[in-house]
C-alpha cells in the first residue's frame, strides 16, 4: 500500500491517511461569518487526513479580501462550529489558517472604521480583487508598539476561539506575502525597532505569537505555513544567504517552542541546501505543498524530505480527491471563473464518482 494512503501518526496528528487539504480562500463568507455552505464544502472532502480551511482572520483588519471568514468574534466561532462538526463527521482532522492580509489588502474590503496596516508604510505594488473590480492595493499604516501587542493579542485570541469551535488546532499563514512574511522580509519590513533589522528582530513578530499561542493552546496544536524565496504578492527577492538564515532560524526556534508542523509552500527558488537545512532544524512534522501529483507526492514521502503532503488545486474540483487517485481516475478541471464568486456554482456542485 502507498505510504499517501496509510494513517499518519504524530503527537496530535492522528490521521487516517499522510494526505492535506491545503487551505484555500474561496470567498464564500458572507458577512465575513461561516457558514453551512461552507460546512457542506469542507465535508465533501474529508477524504483528507488533515484539512487546513481557508485564511481567516483574527482582527477586522486582517480581511483583505472579499467574503473572508473571520474569527474574532462570538458570532464568527458560532459558525465555525457547524464546519468543524461536518468535518470530524467525515472522519478529518481540522487546523484553521490564521492569515492576516497586512498590506495585502483594499480598504474597501475591509469593515468600516478599520485600515489597512503594515509592518511599515510600504505599499504593495500590483492590484488586488474587490467586488468593484481590480484595484491598486491601499497604502498601509505602520503599526506602532501598541499596533504590534494588539496584533499579538488578537492571534491568541483567535487561537482560543478556535479552540472553542472544535478545531483540532491553528496555522499561522507566514508565508505568500501576507503580514507574518512582510515582518521577515527586510525589503517590506524597515523598522528600526525590536521588530526590524536584524534577522532575529525581523522573526520577533511570528516567534512571540507562536510562542504566546503555544503557552495558550498548546504547542501541538500549532503548525506554521512558509514559503521560502517565492516574490508573491509583491515580496521583494533579498540575498539568498539571508534568506536561508530566516528559515533556518525560525525552524530552529519553532523547534524549540514545539509546534506539530511546518508547511512548506514548494517553489522552484528554494535551493535543495534549504530544504535540507530546515529538515535538520525541525524534528517535528513537515508538510510540503504546491504543484504536487499522487506520484510526486508519493516519491517526496518515501524520500523522508516530507512526513505529509498537501494538495490545494486538485481539491478545488475533485471532492472526492482521494477515491480518484486510488483508482487512478481522471481529475474534473477547475472552474476558475468561480473560485472566489458567492453560492454554489464551483463550489459544492463538482461531479464525484459513481
């Protein structure tokens, strides 16, 4: 039998296959809330050992995009609820993203009275999706000390509504541009406080949240997304030894907090010494994603470069993912019209096997 299809077991990840739905936005919360549409996608692909949703948000600044689901609120944990029950009735383990947008965002998609905010004032280039069309992404505001604790306190909180939702445990996104990549990259990041500078001051940000998350939830129930080298979302390319150092010292210290997991999102800018430098940091469980095939997937397992893999793309189409590549049956096509409109169409209403 193919190691992808065995049960994974680690500490709090006990699953019934080495297989991840990688998180994906589908902009499908109205209001921001959860909701049972929503509960309906996730069941249909349960198939999955671990599902990890979507990006949501801790803080109404953090919604950077349209329909986000968020999870600062009493109402937004009410919802989440039904999506969590609907999962574990499939028989899947749930970790819910974290992500707050930062810079990577538009006023207008966010709730009225709040703003866009950044690391530093910076603004992205390039343009991002609201419901009146593409627009330049907003200027950001530099968080201040009090703007940085109150970002601290609002991923704990969200950790601790998760929590009471019923997931199994939280992701920080630090990876794809978004505000915990923002603090480590030096050409987005240029404080001159604790939080900018140096390599150790750049990581400060992500390392005090997972270390507060950690002493909260527990560090088993605590997986961190990167993604190494990749310029998306505007992240400026700086020097690969610098880079290298980033990782290797963020999965050090996560080592030493203790998280279940590091997700690497693959791309072909990681250098192999990279990969193997942050396998030799990190003792815990690796997931890797992006761009992998059943075949991929398998070969990255049985190399031990990856205790998991995560698939995102294939999900999207194929609720029945697993039971297609078990009997090596053809995957449906994306509909990529769809991927972030409200309702149904290209959401729940894929074909699955007879």
């Amino acid at each position: 039998m193919k190691k992808l299809f065995m049960p994974y077991n680690n500490g709090t990840l006990q699953l019934k296959n080495h297989i991840v739905m990688a998180p994906m936005t589908r902009s499908r919360a109205l209001g921001n809330l959860p909701n049972e549409l929503m509960a309906t996608y996730y069941k249909q692909r349960s198939g999955a050992g671990l599902i990890i949703t979507e990006g949501t948000s801790p803080s109404p600044e953090g919604l950077g995009y349209p329909r986000v689901p968020g999870i600062f609120s009493q109402q937004q944990v009410e919802g989440w609820k039904a999506v969590t029950a609907a999962i574990h009735e499939g028989g899947s383990k749930t970790f819910l993203q974290l992500m707050h947008t930062g810079r990577v965002a538009h006023s207008s998609n966010l709730p009225q009275g709040h703003q866009v905010v950044g690391l530093s004032g910076i603004k992205a280039a390039g343009e991002i999706y609201t419901d009146t069309g593409m627009q330049e992404y907003s200027a950001p505001v530099a968080l201040d000390a009090e703007g940085i604790a109150r970002i601290i306190k609002d991923h704990v909180k969200a950790a601790q509504n998760a929590i009471a939702a019923g997931f199994d445990g939280v992701e920080l996104h630090g990876a794809h541009g978004y505000l915990l990549e923002q603090s480590l990259n030096p050409q987005v990041n240029n404080r001159t406080d604790n939080y900018g500078g140096s390599i150790e001051n750049r990581s400060r940000l992500t390392l005090e949240i997972a270390q507060k998350i950690a002493e909260t939830i527990g560090a088993e129930k605590l997986g961190l997304r990167i993604s190494p080298f990749l310029t998306s979302n505007d992240m400026p390319a700086y020097e690969e030894a610098e880079v290298h150092q980033t990782y290797v010292h963020l999965a050090s210290e996560l080592n030493r907090i203790g998280i279940a997991y590091l997700h690497i999102s693959d791309n072909p800018g990681i250098p192999a010494k990279t990969h193997q430098a942050i396998r030799n940091a990190f003792t815990n469980t690796i997931i890797y994603c992006n761009g992998l095939t059943a075949e991929t997937a398998e070969e990255k397992l049985q190399s031990g470069m990856a205790d998991l893999v995560a698939f995102g793309r294939s999900f999207l189409a194929n609720p029945d993912f697993i039971r297609r590549i078990e009997k090596n049956e053809t995957l449906n096509e994306p509909d990529y019209n769809t991927l972030y409109t409200p309702g149904e169409q290209g959401y729940t209403d894929y074909p699955v096997l007879n």
